[in-house]
C-alpha cells in the first residue's frame, strides 16, 4: 500500500482510539480531579458497560439499532448506580482517603470482574452495531460505524464540557474540586457532589464502552487495557484537567494508530511510557495540570 | 452343657466380656496404625485421583469450562465401567488462570497437597511450558492435551505426556498439501506472538516449501490485540491466502475488520479453529468467513459419516449436532480440541492398567507403560480415530480435518491420513533418567 493511504487508515485508526479512549479517561481525570481518588476500578465499569450492552442488545429484538440505543442510554444508567452504590458504601466509609480508597478500588476491581466471569461467563460475545455500512475508498475498505463512533464521543465530549463549564452543577464541582473545605462552608453539599462525580466518571466509561463493543465484543477482562492506557493519558494531560485529558487522548491515540501502523504495536506503548516518563520528570503536574494545592 | 454336642456351635460359644474388649482393642490399634488403613485402601477401592489443572479463568476460561465437561463424561463413563484397576476415578480441579506461574504452583499442589496420581488436562502452550519443570521435580506425570509442538521438541522433560491430541507441527504438515493445491501458493500468515503462534511461524514455511508454495509475510499480532486494522495494510496485495491462527477473545473483531478492509474482493483464507472455538459460526460480523477453510481436530458439527463412536461420545459429552451444549445453543463447545481430553484419559487408564498401578510410589512405572503404547485403534475411547503414539516423543499422531465453511456450519471436506503428519523425532526422553 502507498505511502498516503496507508497515513491515512492508520490516522483514521487512531482517531478511534483517541475518541474513546478520551470519554473513559475522562472519567478517571474527573473523579480524581474533585475527590483526589485514584479509581483503579475504572476499567471495570468500562467493562460493565460493555457487558450490560450486550445484555441488552440480546434482551431488546427487532433491528439493531433499537437494542444498540437502549443499551446507549440504560447501560451507563445501570453503571451510574452501581458507583453510587459502590460509593456510599465503601469510598464514604474510608473518609475518601486517598491510600485506602486505592486499595479499596483495587478489591472493587476484582469483585465486579469476578461477578461478571461468575454471571456473564469467559466468552468474548458481539453486540451488532446499529449499521452496517462500509465507507469504500480507493486504496481500502473502512468501517462507517467506526467513524460514527468518533463522531459520536466529540458531541459527548462537549456536552460534559458545556455541563461542567456553564452549568451550575459544573460551577459546583469546580469549586469543590478547587478548595472542598471552602466549599462546604459555603453550603456545597460536598459529600453528594462526590457521590454524583463518581457515579458521572463511571457513566463515562461505560458510554464509551457501548460505543466500542460492537467494533471490539465484550469480554469480563477487557477493563485492563482501557484502564492502563487512562492512566497514560491522565497523567500526561494533568490530573482533573479535561482539556489536558482530550489532548494528551488524542496525542496518544493517534501514536498508537500511526506508530503500530508504520512500525509496531510494542514500539507505540514503549513510546507512550517513554512519554510517562518524561513527563514526570519535567512536568509533573502533566502538560496542561496545575500544581497540587 | 455338653461340650461334645454344642462344640461347633457358635450361638452357644459366648463372648466373654474380656475377649470382646481385647479385639476392639487390637482392632482399634490396627485402625489406628499409620499408613495402614489407607494402604488397605488403596488396595481396594480408594480411588484415582487426577489433578485437572484448569483454565477456569482467563483468557483460557471458555477452553477450560469444556475441557471440565469433556473430562467429567469420560470419567462418568470411565467409572461406569469399572474404573481402573478396580478402582473409582476422582477428578481434583485446581484453576491456573491460564497463567504459566500459577500453572507452575498448581502442579506442585496437586503433587504435595492433594497428592493425585497425575496431573492432566493443560491447554495453553504457555502454561505447558511454565508448568512443565514442576511435573519434572515433582516426579508426577503430566498429561497435557494442548496441541503444541514443546512436548514433541523433546525440550521438556520424561513426565510431560501429550497422547490424546496431535501436535501442532504434524498437524502443518498434514496440511500443507492441501493448502498449496486448494487454496492457493503465496501465503501470508497472521499469529499471535507467543509460544503457540511460533509454532505456527516456524513449521508452515518448510511444510509449505515442500509442496512448492510460499510464505510471503509473517505478520505477528500480540496477544493481547484488541484491533486488527493497523496490522492489514501489512498483507501484501500479491497474496493467494491468509492463513490466521488467532487466539483469544478478539477474534471477531479480527474477522470483523479483515471483511471491512477487504469487503468481497478477498483472498482465499485458511485458519485454525482456534480462533473460533465456543464462538458461534454465525456471529454478527463472522459472515465474511462464508467460504473458506479451517482445521479442526474433531469437527464441531456432526457430519453425514460420523462414526457410532463419535456419535455415542457426543452425546455423552452433551453436545448437540451443531456443536453446542444440549439444550443451550449459544453455548458453543471447543470441540475441536476437548475430545483429547477424553482420549487422554482412556490412554492413561491402559497405561495404568498395563503398569498394575497402585499408587503414587508406581509413577515412574507409569510413565514407562505410557512410552510403551504404540497405537490407539478408532473406537469408543478414540472416538476422533486412530492414533499412533511415539513413547520417545511422548506424542500421539492422528487425523486432522479440514472444514468449509458453508451455510453457517462447518463441514468437513478433506481428512489428512496419519502419514502425512509424520516426522523424525528431534530427540528422546526415555534417555533421560526417571
């Protein structure tokens, strides 16, 4: 394949990657940025939403694309919930402390995997995607939905831009995530606030997860992946800085298209590290993070 | 009384109190005698006990849960014909993870704490391997029923058996005649980039070679891919087939993107069932498959001249004549590889049987039993068909099948003999001291 094509699908790739790799770390970014939680099992409640799509795209016949939207709207729902819970009961429990909620998400990790493989079993299992249509460019076939796909995470990316920005729930979170104390005492009921963050950076995983699972199935191990590669983005981006998150999503996402297209998967992660690395040294705060109050 | 008339008469010998208590007491004192009891036992009817090193979970975990049904119905049929050497057959489960480290530390349970008589029924290559050294040490054979060539490479070690299913570098040599002539000459290979994949990697080319084709490109994917579009660019626009061997959840997707990338204009493809073991044939996506050839051990559909045997092993098994769990047609088996696990059993009972094993402390005799089988006839313990086994390899030789896939089921149209997988052996294990 020529040289221009062969940029191209590998560009088109990675903008896959990027789009919903940014949903999922934003989520991680958000719930680290106002509760200064690292959320190791932010894997799994992608992996949630992918499992209950397929639940529900099974569940709902007729044409795909009904089941698809369903799944699209009650999955992340269902996701939300089970962070609610999952934060009431444990996170609270622990003051929100940083190293024991650390421990705590790790058991929280592999209590839902192990109740997906108890309830959903090992098998990798497709959901169809809403459409099936086949993008024909001259060189190479491409898939429409994967397009739809990236579409589809810049209007969500947005949306939770507008609601944190212009929105007073958003001004709400931004003030807790700025300075909790002076925050409750000015009447922000800072433990809720923290109940809705956790449960919204859940609901973004899985939204991305639905979108992906009919381009990748749902399988109970697939949170892995998703979880290392947040962490990559969040912290080049900057711990809670969304901006910094979608660019440092894309940086990533489209060196892992375009490096394990030219040259090979293991030298695009090696790079991404490589990435971590420096970044820790020469900006720890990640490129577009503020320094820790 | 009269001692001439009531004599013989046991009813009106008594007891005395004092004989009644010095029995129990010797009878206690017996009982209580360390090893005696269980020595006893063993004798008689203590059972078997086979150390079923599982993939419950991982990325082996669909292998593993068909690998336990296959093993509980050999075993159920095993022990309702008698057992072996008289005795019950138990099966002890301990789940690796599909993890050679875990693999590794769940042999030496089996040998130290449930202290089986052998340990059986491994899959993934990587596992083998990792597991391998443990039986060594341990001194326990190790049944493995993973198709790879590390048993046959004679590179592990006297314990490590493989007879219940042909090892992947006969299994390519077997076929690549009817690659060459079938499907076309100038292949390219998608792996995945580990121990199974190299197999792959390293014996197709030379078998190929053989028959006048050619390998053109060896594209190798991780593992632990989850996207395939990147690496297809790399096919290069000469090639006749495609020859995938992909392991893992990720297949559809594999399979998926390949049919997007190249829509009808295809090139033939050539893979191994592996890929779409306990994956429904008819998947969303899976469309693109319509056509094209795969190997299979035993074939997941019944076929028009199944054997009584592959019959009467199917329904034992459970599986309906798709391929799927009786009653739950979703459930889609491994059953192109599962059957080894039956059959491996049924060669460990006539080892066991030949060696007159009674317990642990007969291993080694086991092992030189298990070397001394040469062949294994078609039948209700062989249902796939025959096998001939190499004791110096330590590896069986049988049939391989190659399926069309056409209507949504795969059906049969090519079955290698035994000849063709047949090579030179690279080495010797029963030099090796026991």
């Amino acid at each position: 394949m020529a040289f221009g094509p062969h940029l191209l699908l590998a560009s088109l790739e990675g903008l896959v990657t990027a789009a919903v790799l940014a949903l999922t770390a934003l989520g991680l970014s958000l719930v680290f940025g106002v509760m200064r939680i690292v959320n190791v099992a932010h894997g799994e409640f992608f992996m949630l939403g992918a499992v209950l799509a397929w639940a529900i795209t099974t569940a709902i016949t007729g044409h795909p694309a009904l089941g698809f939207l369903a799944a699209l709207v009650i999955a992340p729902l269902l996701v939300g919930a089970v962070a609610l819970v999952a934060e009431r009961v444990v996170l609270r429990r622990l003051n929100y402390n940083p190293e024991a909620t650390i421990v705590a998400t790790i058991g929280l990790l592999y209590i839902i995997q192990q109740l997906a493989l108890t309830f959903y079993g090992p098998e990798a299992r497709p959901v169809e995607p809403p459409f099936n249509y086949r993008i024909l460019l001259p060189w190479f076939g491409y898939s429409g939905y994967k397009l739809s796909v990236v579409a589809a995470s810049a209007l969500l990316l947005v949306a939770t831009w507008l609601v944190l920005t212009r929105t007073k729930i958003g001004m709400v979170m931004r003030a807790t995530q700025y300075d909790r104390e002076t925050a409750q005492a000015f009447g922000i009921p800072v433990e809720r606030v923290y109940a809705g963050v956790f449960a919204l950076g859940a609901m973004l995983a899985a939204v991305a997860a639905v979108l992906i699972v009919p381009i990748s199935q749902a399988h109970y191990l697939m949170g892995q992946d998703p979880l290392l590669l947040s962490f990559i983005v969040v912290i080049i981006g900057g711990l809670g800085s969304l901006r910094g998150t979608v660019v440092a999503a894309l940086i990533i996402g489209l060196s892992d298209g375009i490096i394990s297209v030219f040259f090979s998967p293991t030298l695009a992660k090696i790079i991404a590290t490589f990435l971590v690395a420096m970044v820790l040294v020469f900006r720890p705060q990640g490129l577009f993070g503020t320094t820790a109050r | 009384m009269t001692d001439s008339k009531g004599y013989f008469d046991l009813s009106k010998n008594r007891l005395s109190r004092r004989t009644a208590l010095k029995g129990l007491a010797a009878g206690a004192s017996l009982a209580a005698a360390p090893g005696f009891v269980r020595y006893a036992q063993a004798q008689s009817s203590a059972p078997i006990k086979i150390g079923f090193q599982s993939h419950r979970t991982g990325i082996g975990a669909a292998y593993g849960r068909w690998y336990e049904k296959t093993t509980a119905a050999a075993v159920k049929a095993i022990n309702a014909a008698g057992g072996i050497n008289g005795r019950p057959v138990e099966v002890v489960i301990e789940d690796d993870g599909t993890d050679p480290g875990r693999g590794a530390e769940v042999v030496a349970k089996f040998a130290n704490q449930h202290k089986t008589d052998i340990v059986f029924g491994t899959l993934f290559s990587h596992v083998v391997i990792g597991s391998a050294p443990a039986a060594g040490e341990n001194k326990i054979p190790y049944f493995v029923v993973s198709e790879g060539h590390h048993v046959a490479s004679t590179k592990l070690n006297r314990y490590v058996f493989q007879p219940g299913i042909t090892d992947v570098k006969s299994q390519i040599q077997a076929m690549a005649p009817w690659i060459a002539s079938n499907a076309g000459k100038k292949v390219c290979q998608i792996f995945p980039d580990f121990a199974f994949g190299y197999d792959h990697r390293d014996y197709l080319p030379p078998a190929l070679k053989a028959q006048g084709g050619e390998v053109i490109a060896q594209i190798a994917i991780p593992p632990t891919e989850s996207s395939f579009t990147k690496y297809l660019p790399q096919i290069p626009a000469e090639t006749e087939v495609i020859y995938h061997v992909m392991v893992g959840p990720a297949v559809l997707t594999f399979v998926k993107e390949l049919g997007e990338f190249y829509g009808s204009n295809r090139p033939q493809l050539f893979g191994f069932i592996d890929s779409l073991e306990a994956v429904d044939i008819n998947s969303p996506g899976l469309e693109f498959l319509d056509g094209s050839h795969f190997w299979e051990g035993s074939p997941r559909y019944a076929q028009a001249d199944d054997s009584e045997a592959q019959k009467a092993y199917r329904a034992a098994v459970g599986i309906d004549d798709n391929g799927a769990a009786v009653g739950d047609p979703k459930d889609v088996s491994t059953a192109a590889h599962m059957f080894g696990c039956w059959e491996t059993l049924y060669v460990v009972k006539k080892a066991m049987e030949d060696a007159g094993y009674k317990g642990p402390e007969d291993r080694a005799k086991l092992v030189e039993a298990t070397e001394a089988l040469t062949e294994f006839a078609e039948g209700p313990e062989h249902p796939q068909g025959k096998k001939i086994f190499n004791g110096k390899i330590h590896q069986c030789f049988g049939i391989q099948n190659i399926s069309k896939v056409e209507g949504g089921k795969l059906k049969v149209v090519h079955k290698t003999s035994i000849e063709d997988g047949l090579y030179e052996p690279e080495g010797d294990y029963t030099t090796q001291a026991l």
